[in-house]
C-alpha cells in the first residue's frame, strides 16, 4: 500500500507546481484568465485545479507562497555564502534576482489581487538573515550606520520592487547586477566598489557551482 500513496503523492506535488507554473504564464500574459485557462494551459482538467486550489484567491497566494519558498531557498541552498557580509550581499543579490524575475508578475497582478502588504509578508522568512547580514558588516565598519539595519532591509525590498517593475517595462535587462549593486550603494558601499564585488560575487556562485557538480569519470572510449 504504500508505494501507491508515495505515487499519488508525487503525482499531486507535480500536478501543483505544473498548475502553478501555467498560472503565472496565463496571469503574466491575460491578468483576468480564469481557471479554466489556468487548467487548459496547465493540460489538466478544471476538477484538478480546485482541488489543489478551491479558488482563484487560493491560486494566486498558491503562487506567492510558491515565490517566498523560493527566496528562502536561495538563502539555504547549494551556494554557501561568503563570510564577508558585503560579498555575501551580493552574492544573495545575484541568486534571488532570478526568483523575483520569475515572480514579477506578482507586482502587477498579485498586488492587485491581495495586496502589496501580503506580498511584503511572504518576504518576512528572508528577512531575518538578510538584517543579520547588514548588521555584521556594521559591526565590521563596512556597511554604513546611518539607518537601522532592518530599515536598510526594508528598503532594499522596495528597491527589489521598483527594479523588477521596470524590468516588466523593460527597464532592466540584466542578471541581477543592477540589484547587487543598488542594494550595496544603500549600504554605504560606492558604486565602483560595488561593481567589483558584484562581479567576484558571480565568480564565487560560478566557483561553487564547479565545485558540487560531480567529478568527471575517465573517458571510456
């Protein structure tokens, strides 16, 4: 018996991100699709999309619980983080970029449909490491003191807003390196050094990617 559940549980964990997923294209593109859309898109029948998601609100705090998941596991994945709050931020800066530009139809749809202040919230679990951070490298004398370190937090949210605004617009093209820089600028940090620590930042991910992908086996030909 419990090979079946294992598979009926697998099937709905798929079926929920495949519904998800096909929600934020069809939202992205028609912001009043409606559930059948939603079903149509994500190739299974409406019965399936209520049943993991009872109504259209549900969806769309689904797709905002999926978003801050993902935040928190930028901050407890495989990358490991520099001991050096200033690299580190940009480090966070360069992976949760991706997250917030996979997200951003949040800013225009979700905030209609439940709120700026909800969306906030769903920030709240990254928040405490990211406050940590900046008041370590207060401590250090690297980051300025002129705010309270959750205020500067608080404002590079609203920075990671307005960047992923204008990336919907079309504003921002980048990886994540406007978004590194910036949040640094707000720490105190110049915009020269900035740069430089954003780009050792893609070299720290990039080395750290090298190192977890497994070891090449001798070539057999």
């Amino acid at each position: 018996m419990a090979e079946p559940v294992r598979r009926r549980r697998s099937e709905a964990r798929a079926n929920r991100t495949r519904i998800i997923d096909a929600a934020i294209g069809a939202f992205a593109a028609d912001p009043d699709a409606s559930m059948d859309d939603v079903a149509r898109a994500a190739g299974v029948v409406r019965r399936t999309v209520y049943a993991h998601f009872p109504s259209r609100e549900a969806l769309v705090e689904g797709i905002a619980d999926e978003a801050s998941g993902a935040l928190v596991a930028s901050f407890d994945g495989g990358v490991p983080l520099p001991a050096r709050p200033d690299l580190a931020v940009a480090v966070l800066a360069l992976l949760s970029w991706p997250i917030g530009d996979r997200f951003r139809m949040l800013l225009t749809f979700a905030r209609k449909e439940l709120g700026e202040q909800r969306i906030l919230d769903r920030m709240e679990p990254a928040r405490a490491p990211s406050i940590a951070i900046v008041e370590q490298g207060q401590r250090d004398g690297i980051f300025s003191s002129y705010l309270p370190a959750g205020l500067l937090v608080a404002m590079t949210e609203a920075v990671t807003m307005t960047l992923l605004e204008q990336a919907n617009k079309g504003g921002v093209n980048d990886s994540g390196e406007s978004f590194g820089v910036v949040s640094l600028v707000l720490l105190g940090v110049s915009p020269e050094r900035a740069t430089e620590l954003v780009d050792e930042a893609r070299a720290w991910i990039r080395d750290a990617a090298d190192a977890q992908a497994p070891a090449a086996g001798p070539d057999r030909r």
